[in-house]
DNA sequence: GTGAAAGCGCTAACAA
DNA sequence: TTGTTAGCGCTTTCAC
C-alpha cells in the first residue's frame, strides 16, 4: 500500500501539498495539483482510514445495535440507516446483539475505542440501562430507535405503540369480539406495555372486564406465541378468546399456525391480528390483519437524529414519535358487528 | 477520553508499561501492574482503535457486502459471519450495495483505506469482476459466498446448485409432471444457470423438451416472479406449466399469489416449488417444498475461509461447495405418479 | 523489569 | 503558493 509520502515523492511535491489536493482545502496551483493526482492514480493510492481517524478523533462511522438481524423488522430499519448514513459520508457498523448482554457490552467496547462515532440502539434492554447511561455520561451521542429506555435521556425514535394497541383493540370490538385476547412481550418491555395499555383503555372504554389470562406475556416471536396459543385453543369453547391481538406478525403466523394445528378456523373461531405489518402479512395465504410499525421510517429519523447530535452535541434530547396505521386483511373477517 | 499517557501518569510508570499490561506481554512486576489496572478503571480508559490499528496496520474488521439485508435470504449468513467473526476478536461491518455498483464501489474503497483487513462478498455481479480482480491484485483477501464469479481466483463457498436445480425438477417429474417450468434468476447469474442446467439434466434424462418460454429469467424476487407466473396462468390449460420451480421461495410466494389471483389451485392446477428454505416456507398456510439452502453454513464456512486466509495470505484458493437438500411440504402435493 | 523514543499515515499550524 | 514539522495514541525496539 502507497503513503501519501510515496504520493509526494512521485509528484515531486510534499506531503502537505498531496494532503492539500486530498483534501481540497487549499490552493494548489493546477499543475503540481494534475501531478499529485496522476501520482494517486499510478500508484492506487488511498488515504489511509485509520491514520485519518487518529489525527480527526473520529471514524465517521456509526453503529447500530440490533437484537437479532434475522427477524424481519429489523433490515428494513438496518436499510433506512445505511441509506441515511451514507448521504452523510458515514458507514455504518452493524451489530447482533441477539438480545445477549456480553454482546451489547462488546458494542459499548468498541463505542469507547473510537470506532464508532455514534450509536443507534434499537434494542435496549432493561438490563442495559447502566451501560448505556455510562456512555451517556461521556456525552457519546447515541439514540434509541423502537425500543424506549424511560428516562435515560437519550435522543429517542418510537411508534406510537398507545396508539397501536388502542386501534387494535378498537377493531376487534368494532368486529362484534368482547373475549379479546393480548399476547404482549416479554414482561417489562416498553414498548409491549405501552401497547396492552392502549389495548386495556379500549377494552375499559367497551365496559369489558380482562381477566389475567387473557393478557400473556412472553417472547413475541413464534414459538412462543404458538405455544400460547395452543393454551387458548385447548379453553372451552364459551371461554376461549374469539379474538387474539398479538404483538408482532411473526407472533401472529404462530397463532395462525396453533389456530390450524388445532383446527380452528380464522376468522370464524378466531380472529388475529398482528404488529408490524412485515411483508409477509401480505402474502395471499397469510392476508394478516396488522397494525404498520414504519421501520425505515424508524431508522431514518434515527439516523438523523444521531447524524444531527453528532453535529451539535450539546443539544436537548428529542423525542419522535411516528403514527402507526391499521392495515385490515382477512385475518378478522369483514364486519361481525 | 483519556489516553494512555494519562494512565502512565496517574499510575507513576511509563506508557511502555501501561502498554506491557494492556497487552500482557511483558513481565511487568505485580505491584506496578496492579497500579496501572486501577488507573485503568478509575480514568475509564479504553485504548483507541485508531491508534492501535494504524500502528498495527489492521484493523481487525472483516467486511460482509450482501445486496439486499430485507431479502430474507442474507440475515443468517450475516449472523453466521458475525459468530464466527466474534469468536476470533474480529468485529463486522456489513455493507448493503442493493446491487448499486456505486455502493459497491464505496464497499471497495472501504477496503483500500485499511477500513477492513478482508471482505466476503455474497453479491458478486458480473459488472463488479474488475473492481474485485483489482483488491484481489493487490492480494487483499476476499471470498466469494453464495455468488460465483467464475474464474476470479478467489475463496468462494457455495452451495449445490445445480444438484438443487436436478433435485426440483426430478421431484416434480416423479410426481408426474411433464410440463415443468423453471423460472431463474437475472440472465447471466451463475448460480441461476447452474440450477436452470440441473433443470434441463433432468428433463433430457426424461426425455422432455423443453420450450424456451418454460425457462424464464427476470428478477427471482416476488414481483417479477408474480408477472411471470400471470403469463403462464393466460395460457391454455393443455398448454400451460402444471408445475413451476422458482429460483428462490420469495419468488415462489410471488408464484403462489398470481395462482391464488387467478384461482389456480395449488397442487391440483399447479405445483409449485422454491429455494431457499426460508423460514416462512414452513407455516402452515403456506407449506411450500423447496430446495433447502443453508445459509447459515454459507456464511460460516466463508468466514472461516477468510480468517483462514488473513493467517495466511499465500495459501491457495479453496472452493466449498455445500449440499442443498429437498424440502417436502404441501405445494406440490403428495404424490401424482 | 522498565523506560525513552521512534514511527505507523495523516493533517494543519506555522514558516518561508 | 508550498514546505517543514509536530503530534494524534499506540506498540515495540533498544538501552539501561
């Protein structure tokens, strides 16, 4: 690999002079500027990305945390990023963390070595709170996108997942359901106990009691959701919900998938819904009835919110929050009211 | 952030010391190295990765340039990748090109500034070889994943695929069918001709011909398989394919839904079989056999492959190539021989 | 055992 | 207008 020194050495020239024309940042009288230039091209020189780092104090790279890359809400966020970012001049660094706390350490790690200038978080977790806040404290520029931290401070990107369980609910009832069913995430989850509010408020507004067994916790994702499911499916039939409102669409194909397995029809025996509205949903064999998260919306203004602190550090902390929108297919049914 | 000097001063020794104990290669006596490991916490420091990397000449990265993150294809392979990558101290960094030569241009430059010490490229387009045969030049190490480019020079980990492409068809061939079409990838894509040659083998050791307009090429993805699959669906009953092998399951589902639209059933008016395996090919409502490719394994194997080579950059190419294997489920019923 | 200092490649302040 | 040089933070050789 050539150095800038080869580059001077070749044109005739010093290292300023070649940094200059790299840089574009000061005069160079055109031809030692064509001279360094042809250098550059004969040589296949490119600056080096580390050396550049070390004198500039950044990388011009931005990291973003996901829980786990595989499930499908995640690349259409990951995309908005990287698009945002490049218009930008920055990279982004991706990390998995999949939902294991050593990870998201290592992630911190490689914040604090320099290697990343910010941090997009899509996936705190309760118990990352202290490392995140330690980052915080050192004034790293870092913004959380979907999952929300209460009163962490960060720059914050969510839908409004209220909202989301409100309509949910709302359409299940509007369909003519009174046993309406909430299958949230894990226990402690925001972003799953700001849904089942909206849904509980809905139910409250509709005069209906909800019994503890009809809101269940757990993974989100679909074996759990089958499982619990299969639970429903196996209730008497006077008891049993005739309507489930789970809290991603891929939780819902384990509830379709436990509803088929058992034999119940949807929307006839029940009815289900999702959040997310992945592509999926729209397949002709699926037509998931779903609330729209907008990810790559979610990532873009996550992006700019953490390109514009990297500008302006000093910045109050801003709170967006996105409109989510019901998506009816046929997962409900048209109109049991 | 504080930096090493800092460390060497508040702990009372020099930097070469705190260095020694940072990187525990030197006897440094257990008094003096207790000092420095406090000094460490107390001024939470973390050595930058600029610095070392421009001293160390590497940078510790490998990078993973995939066309598309929300095809469902590449999240395993980035997740093996990542893995992999950990478990040796190698952080990723992913790049999406969405098949721009643009970005992977940047992804190229990314290299040649020392960004990355390696790259896997799981997207190799005809129209990217120069760009490649001129990091491969330079002798920076690159494996291909999943795309060949033939005659490159470089790792590569592949999968079957024209064992795939013999598969699918003899499949459909021992349930009956005569009439198969096979709908492959962008013209000119290796891994699409492969398993279009696979295809074609099968149908000759059958003794059937096979009319160009059976063997389509387009984008594998949903939409252009969509169109494709209404074109056949116009056709005469006596004429039109009874069985149609997509190059990937996205495309199958866009294969599914035209019949669906067009109320063809599926198996008895149509069988239809994808690639991939991916996850949504197993829920119930869906149900699709296809040809399994594993993608973790993919993104495994060229991982290992690339550390393998930044350990020894002289060693010759290696070629991987990975069974596929054939996935069973409803689309193509049971048996109609 | 430990420390001083050179140097990785680059930028920019300062000098000419 | 261009060149010389210090220094970013780190590792490692060489000297003690």
């Amino acid at each position: 690999m050539s150095t800038i020194k080869d580059i001077a050495k070749h044109a005739g020239v010093s290292v300023a002079t070649v940094s200059y024309v790299l840089n574009n940042n000061r005069y160079v009288s055109p031809e030692k500027k064509e001279r360094v230039l042809a250098a550059i091209r004969e040589l296949n020189y490119a600056p080096n990305a580390a050396a550049r780092g070390l004198r500039a104090g950044e990388s011009r790279t931005i990291g973003l945390i996901v829980s786990d890359i595989s499930n499908p809400f995640y690349p259409d966020l990951a995309k908005a990023c990287e698009d945002e970012a490049q218009k930008h001049g920055y990279a982004v660094h991706m990390i998995n963390t999949n939902d294991q706390p050593e990870r998201m350490r290592q992630a911190v790690a490689q914040a604090r070595e320099g290697k990343i200038d910010g941090l997009i978080v899509t996936s705190a977790l309760e118990a990352d709170r202290e490392l995140l806040q330690s980052l915080l404290a050192r004034n790293f520029p870092l913004v959380l996108a979907h999952r929300r931290l209460e009163a962490l401070g960060a720059d914050l990107v969510e839908s409004d997942n209220f909202e989301g369980g409100l309509m949910a609910a709302r359409h299940m009832l509007r369909l003519g359901h009174r046993r309406i069913a909430f299958m949230s995430g894990v226990a402690g989850s925001p972003i799953s106990e700001l849904r089942a509010a909206g849904y509980r408020q809905a139910m409250e507004e509709a005069g209906i009691d909800v019994p503890p067994e009809w809101v269940l916790s757990g993974e989100a994702r679909y074996a759990a959701s089958y499982e619990r499911m299969l639970g429903y499916a196996d209730m008497a039939p006077g008891e049993r919900p005739t309507a489930v409102i789970n809290m991603s669409d891929i939780g819902a194909m384990g509830v379709l998938d436990a509803a088929a397995d058992r034999g119940l029809r949807v929307p006839e025996d029940v009815a289900v819904m999702g959040f997310d509205d992945l592509f999926l949903a729209a397949f002709r064999s699926v037509r998931l009835t779903t609330v729209r998260i907008p990810r790559y919306e979610l990532g873009r203004r996550a992006t700019e919110l953490l390109l514009d602190r990297l500008a302006d550090a000093g910045r109050e902390a801003r709170h967006v929050v996105l409109p989510v929108e019901l998506i009816v297919r046929g997962t409900c049914g048209g109109g049991r009211a």
